[in-house]
C-alpha cells in the first residue's frame, strides 16, 4: 500500500483531497492594510500589519504568494509535539488523535508554499514522514486480519489520505469474501437477466394476408 494517494486504487486524487483541506483555518501575520474579506465562505479581516488573524489555508497561500504575509504553522507541526506523535503512534496500535484529518494535505500545501515560515522545516518534514509510514504499516497489520467472516471494519482517527486508500480496498475485499461464500447474494449481471419477468402475449394474432 503506497503512501500517497493512487487514482486507480483511491476515491479522489491527492489534488482534490487538498482542495477540501485548503478550507482548513490557519494563522496568518499580514504586512498589509486591507479592509474585511466578505466571502461566501465568511468574513475575513480586516487585516492590519503584523496582527495575526486566521483565514483558510486557500486564502493564506494565495495571500503568501503574492507576499502579502507570513503562514504560522498550526501549533501540532511543532518538532516537539510531531514526537510525541511518532513515540505514541510507535507504542500502540491505536491511532493517535493529536493529529488534523487533513495533516497530510496541509503539511504538504505549507511545504510547498510556505515552506521559509516553518522552524526546523526539515525536521518536520522527515517527522511527519515517520508518523505517516508507522500509521500505515498498522493499518496493513488491521487489514492482514481479514478473513471470510469479516463482516465490517472499524479503524479509529484514520486521516483522509488513509481513509483515501484503505475504504475502497476495505470495500472490494469484502465483496470478494462475500461473493466466495455466498455467491447467490450478489447476482452477476447474467443471472439478474435470466430472473427477468417473461411478458407472455395473450393477445390473438393476425392472419398474414395472402
């Protein structure tokens, strides 16, 4: 199982995955004077140099582009608090819950576009890496317990990118116990034809005409 998200395996792209993200609120410290941001997502601002205000991420990175401000890290991207993770993840096989849906989509837009604002930035990254690898490796471990009378499964603070990959896997594993067991719960296409009602013609027919 990949770590990033596959278009033949997955239900979305990582491209689409971090186009929900980006509504996400982050921290911003503007350079600039600008009136309030009347949205139909919100209001946002106004905005007064060097006064912190939270945005969306999408708003934050297209302001950091045009090098209107600086994006603070949200406080759960700090070297200190990605360890703890990492030591939490590595001693359990429970998933930790100090960790956004998103992490891994707002990781990688701030990598991207903010990448000067971030302390210890290579550091974090090679954290975040960690955490992602160890939480995949039990996620593997869970679905290794498959078997024929698995009915359902439940896998707790699961991020979107993990639950990207493992639900439609999750899904056809299932069928496919299903199918072997219990064929004649899923019809297949040809069965479903021939179970189709025969309209039987009581009417009277013509004679041809000579």
């Amino acid at each position: 199982m990949a770590g990033q998200s596959d278009p033949h395996f997955s239900l979305f792209s990582a491209e689409e995955l971090e186009f929900v993200a980006e509504d996400d609120m982050v921290e911003i410290v503007p350079n600039l004077k600008m009136d309030a941001l009347n949205l139909i997502s919100g209001d946002f601002g106004p905005f007064v140099p060097q006064i912190a205000t939270q945005v969306p991420l999408w708003l934050a990175v297209a302001l950091k582009k045009r090098g209107k401000c600086s994006i603070r890290p949200p406080e759960w991207m700090s070297v200190d608090n990605l360890t703890q993770v990492v030591e939490a993840e590595r001693e359990s096989q429970e998933m930790s819950e100090k960790l956004p849906f998103h992490y891994v989509e707002i990781s990688r837009l701030l990598f991207d576009h903010a990448r000067d604002d971030i302390p210890n930035v290579y550091m974090v990254r090679s954290l975040i890496e960690d955490i992602r690898d160890v939480r995949f490796h039990k996620v593997r471990t869970d679905l290794e317990a498959f078997n024929g009378r698995t009915i359902a499964v439940k896998i707790k603070n699961l991020s979107a990118m993990e639950v990207n990959i493992v639900r439609p896997f999750i899904r056809r594993a299932l069928q496919a116990f299903c199918k072997h067991d219990s064929p004649e719960l899923i019809p297949e296409p040809e069965r479903v034809a021939d179970k189709r009602p025969q309209v039987v013609n009581n009417a009277p027919r013509r004679q041809l005409r000579r």
